[in-house]
C-alpha cells in the first residue's frame, strides 16, 4: 500500500538516503541518480500532499481568525503561506544544487545543512555538525509536539461525547485512558503492518470533514462587521503559529518531491507544490472564515468542540476525527524513533539492542503524553510547536543554507540574495521568538 512506500520516503528525506553516484559529465542531474523503487506520479503526489495537510491544523483554522478578525485573517494566511511556499522553494532549489556540487543522488536535510555551512561563511564552519544534529532534533521535537496535539485533541473530543452520556472526568484522565491504545500500537515495528491502519484513518478522516463542513454550511451565517476588525497584536504571533502548524510539514514536503517520478514539476511558477499551496489556502481560508462566523468569540481551539453536543452527526464527526487521529500517532511517531534509533543503534548488539529498542518505542509515547497531562490546552501547544519547530525548520534553516550556498561572492548584484536570506532568517527568529513568548504565557495563564 502507498502508505508504506511513502513514510519509507519520509525516513529517507529526512534521516538520508544520500546515495552517492559518481558522473564524469559536467551536466550531472540529481533527479536521475535517485533510487526510487516506485515512484508517485502528478496525481498521486498532489493528493497525498492534499490528504497530508488536512487533519487537526485545518481544524484549528477559525481559533486563529478569532485572534486576529477576519480580513486580518484572510491576509495573513496567504502572506505567511506565500512566504512559507518560498522559502521551502529556496531549500528544495538549494539541496538540488548541493547534490550536483557532490554528484550525489538526494542529501538529507541534516546533511544539506552540514554540507552547506563547511562550504558557506569561515566564521560558521565551526557549527556544521552541531547544527547537522541540531535539524534532527528538531525534527524529533516536531514529531513529538505533533503527538502531543494529537493526544490533546483526541481527549477533548472523547470527552465532550462521554460528558453527555454522564461520564464526566478530568481532560487528564482521558488522555492517560489513551495512553495504553497507543503503546500498543507504537510497538508495531513495520510501517506494512500499519498501512491497513492508515488507509482506515484517511477514510474516516475524509468522512469526519463532511459532517463537519454541514454544520458550516446549514444555516445561513451573517456577518458582524467587529469579526471584521483587526484585533490585539498580541495575538498575531499566536495566529502565526497556529498557520505554520496547519501548514507545513517540511518532511513530508521533502518526501513528495523525492518520490515524485517527475520530480522537476514539482517546483516552478506553475508546479504541483504550488498548485496544492494553493488549493490547500483556499480551504483553510473557507474553514476559518466560515467556522468564525458561525461560532463567533465562542469558537474552540478545534472546530470539532463547537459542533452540537447533543446531536448524533455531530459527535459521530468528533469521535471519527478523534479515532483518525489517534490512528496517526504511530506513523508520525514512527519519524522521530527512526531518527533517533538510527543515531544509537551501532552501540548496540544483541539483547541489547532490542532492549533499547522497545524502551525507546515506550519512551517515545510517554514523553508526548507527559506532555499532553502536563498542558492539555490545544489552541496553546498547537501555536507552541509550530512556532517553535516550523520557524526553523521551515524559514530560518532553508535561509542560512542559501546564505552558505552563495558565499563568497556568487551573491547577485548588490548582493540582494545575502540581504534576502538575512531578511528571512530575521522574521523566523521574529517568529520563532514572538511566537513561543505568547504561547507560553497562555500556557502559564
């Protein structure tokens, strides 16, 4: 199943399948050193990059209006997807140079980093492995924020649905009543194994939306020119956030362009990234403006706590997204045991090693769901972690490997491309900084 051979290519963008291949000729194309065994094509790439960004980020999408009021809204969201879009354009473009410079087939991000700072400014030599890591940390940090959202929104859900039957408990307990399911399936040791339960999520997932996009769409919505205002600056970082969250998810990005058969559609004007970009704003902006005008000031970190408590359609739809989700959490857990498991697993033979390897898989559960029991508010972690993970990986990252890539002298006139990349790097850390501050003290709150 597709899901296999597309989180395989998951582990090899991000951990590295660098396969060297040396080519005498000057005109060395990476695209054609890739060692692909089943590649995806236009269709297959744009609707898993489709199905990969719709799940508990576009829920989240009329939380962030609220913060900021709807025109607000509107802009923001192409702004900070157009500016995303590009600077994920900017590494893609980067690590295709990088591979030709080495005449490798595909390079790692953490290896696209590393290669990228050895051969950039003298002054950052010094931090190429560290920074090398520093990716893969990151990453494992993303992976496990994504877990820890997960278990947030599938105990709030749940319990709005046992709150109406009369088993009312703690939004605590509900997520340690989790904590078994996920453990077991966390020990699946093959993504094989786990394609069939992968497949039944994105129906239910698919499923779940329709109920919900009814409720948007069954009455008639007005709207009170005060959702039209700008509101507190306070919370723009928040909504920041809360867009990158929903938006990108540079693993997955970086693995459909290493499984595309075609990968050089994937970017240009007109590409399939940019194609899906799109399509994917337009839904997140019909979701927030329509889920903010439904619900008001009274909208929830997750579209799903709105809906009707005491309907049927409404709490099958919560409890459908909320199995969806929960079905996810291997396979987004999967990434950062790979990661790590791949980093240590040389130390280790034998007993061992499979020691190690199953309390790894038992710790990677416990630290999110640790997490989950010790902040289990949504809205907050979701703009925590896409502050946090995504202003890297996603803006400052991509920026600096330019940087390094052009140095010293192949800058462009007036040296705009060193003047563009320090711009970038400036509004991630701005990002990541407002970001992370605001989200924190919400938590605090």
């Amino acid at each position: 199943m597709f899901i296999y051979e597309f989180m395989g290519g998951v582990l090899d963008a991000i951990t590295g399948d660098d396969g060297a291949d040396d080519d005498p000729e000057r005109g060395y194309d990476p695209h054609k050193h890739r060692k692909i065994e089943k590649p995806t094509s236009y269709s297959e790439t744009m609707v898993h990059m489709l199905k990969g960004s719709i799940g508990a980020g576009i829920l989240a999408m009329p939380d962030g209006f609220r913060r900021v009021g709807l025109i607000a809204g509107v802009i923001g969201l192409i702004l900070i997807g157009a500016f995303a879009t590009y600077c994920i354009h900017m590494l893609i473009a980067a690590q295709y140079l990088l591979c030709k410079r080495a005449k490798k087939g595909y390079m790692s991000y953490s290896r696209s980093i590393r290669t990228a700072i050895e051969s950039g400014p003298t002054s950052l030599r010094w931090l190429s492995k560290f920074l090398g890591k520093f990716v893969n940390a990151v990453l494992v940090v993303w992976q496990l924020g994504l877990c820890c959202v997960y278990s947030v929104f599938v105990a709030e859900n749940v319990k709005q649905v046992c709150d109406y039957y009369g088993f009312e408990y703690a939004i605590r307990l509900h997520i340690l009543m989790g904590f078994v399911p996920l453990l077991l399936l966390n020990m699946v040791k093959s993504l094989k194994l786990l394609s069939p339960i992968s497949f039944i999520s994105n129906v239910i997932t698919i499923f779940g939306l329709i109920l919900v996009f009814y409720y948007l769409m069954e009455d008639d919505l007005e709207v009170d020119t005060e959702m039209l205002r700008p509101k507190s600056l306070i919370d723009f970082p928040v909504f920041v956030g809360i867009t990158l969250f929903a938006l990108e998810a540079v693993g997955v990005i970086l693995a459909l362009e290493y499984n595309m058969d075609e990968p050089k559609k994937f970017v240009g004007c007109f590409g399939l990234f940019n194609v899906g970009m799109a399509i994917i704003l337009i839904l997140y902006c019909i979701v927030g403006i329509f889920g903010y005008m439904k619900y008001g000031k009274e909208i929830e970190a997750s579209l799903t706590l709105n809906l009707p408590r005491h309907e049927k359609k409404a709490q099958v739809a919560k409890l459908m997204l909320a199995l969806a989700i929960g079905l996810s959490h291997p396979l987004q857990n999967f990434v950062a045991y790979v990661l790590i498991w791949n980093s240590c697993k040389k130390k280790y033979q034998g007993p061992r090693a499979r020691l190690l390897d199953y309390s790894l898989r038992v710790l990677l559960v416990i630290i999110p769901v640790a997490m989950a029991v010790a902040v289990p508010e949504l809205g907050p972690v979701i703009s925590l972690v896409g502050a946090l993970c995504l202003s890297l990986l996603a803006i400052v990252f991509p920026a600096l490997i330019d940087l390094c890539l052009w140095y010293p002298d192949n800058y462009g006139l007036l040296k705009y491309k060193l003047i563009r990349d320090i711009v970038i790097m400036l509004l991630g850390f701005f990002g990541l900084v407002s970001g992370v501050y605001t989200s924190i003290l919400e938590i605090t709150h």
